[in-house]
C-alpha cells in the first residue's frame, strides 16, 4: 500500500477526488540547488493540495542527480570504490574527513546524503598519496593490510608539503528539502 496512489482517491473534507498534477520546484541540497518537476495531488472539487514521501523523495532523488552532474561529483558507488581502494572502513574514512559524522560518510555511499564540492575535492585529493599520507597520519588511521605504526606521527613526514583543503563547515551536509510550495 502506498501514498502515492492518492489518485482519484476522496477528499474527506469535500467530498471532491484528489488528481495528480506536476509543479516546477526548486531542491537544495548541501548548499546546491536543482529545478526539478514534482508531483503533488489536488482535490478537483476545492483544490486541497496533498504531497506525499514518495513524491517528495522522487524530486529529492533527481534534484541530487541533476546536481551531481551539473557539479560532477562523485556517484556513492565511485566512493565506496574509492574507500576501497584507499584500504578504508567507512568509519575511516569519516575521520580522513576529519569533522564528517561517520554516518554522513556511509550516507555518502548509500546515496543517503550529498557531499557538496568541498567535501567531493577532498575525496578525490585522497587519491594523491602525499595528501593520503598526510591525512591518515594526522586522523591516527591504519589502512587496512599496513602494519599498525608505534610512533606518533610516522607516517606524516610530508605533512609540512601538503596543502590540505580545509573542510570543517565544508563537510557537514544540509540535506533538507527546503522547496517552497
Ligand atoms: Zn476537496
């Protein structure tokens, strides 16, 4: 049983049938924003307006697709094989990030969540190995198959070099659908 079969369904209040109609609306999402078409239902008799999860998460869905692509941000599978690659739990990778909730960092991958650019630019800076090492030097992880370091600060003699991107509001996503009706 789902809401979004509201079609043709009674409007209590009035005695009228709900129809399905199309309204142009404006997403944001982690500080980006999309125009996508959303459906709503209306009662035909008063013009009660209904709008149900599945039709908001229907925009939501293709306003996040329009802004990944308009941004080129990296898709959740892109992540995770990159997570992979680096040797990292999702649980690492939040503190890589430093300040990213670990939750945020798996919403990442589930597609849950939109990281904005700043957070998709360090990603991507992950892949270059002096920024990596750096990283998970300062974050105090051990990608998977490494030797666990005694010292502190062994793995972060590049730390001086590296021009880490700073991303402690960068990070923190607002994935609120805030369209105005
Ligand atoms: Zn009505």
């Amino acid at each position: 049983m789902s809401l979004s079969s509201l079609e043709g369904s009674l409007h209590r209040g009035c005695g009228g049938r709900y129809a399905q109609h199309t309204e142009r609306v404006t997403v944001r999402l982690s500080g980006m924003a999309a125009e996508v078409d959303r459906d709503f239902f209306r009662c035909e008799k008063c013009g009660h307006e209904q709008r149900t999860i599945e039709q908001r998460d229907a925009a939501e869905k293709s306003a996040t697709e329009q802004i990944r692509a308009a941004n080129g941000l990296l898709s959740p599978k892109e992540i995770r094989q990159l997570r992979e690659e680096l040797g990292l739990t999702s649980a690492q990778l939040a503190d890589v990030c430093y300040g990213t909730p670990r939750g945020i960092v798996a919403g990442w991958e589930k597609g849950r969540y939109l990281q904005n650019r700043d957070a998709d630019a360090l990603l991507r800076s992950l892949r270059d190995p002096e920024v990596f090492e750096y990283r998970v030097g300062r974050a105090g992880v051990v990608p998977a198959g490494r030797e666990a370091v005694g010292g502190e600060g062994a793995a972060v003699e590049v730390a001086g070099e590296v021009d880490a991107p700073s991303t402690d509001d960068a990070t923190a996503p607002s994935y609120r659908d805030s369209t105005a009706p």
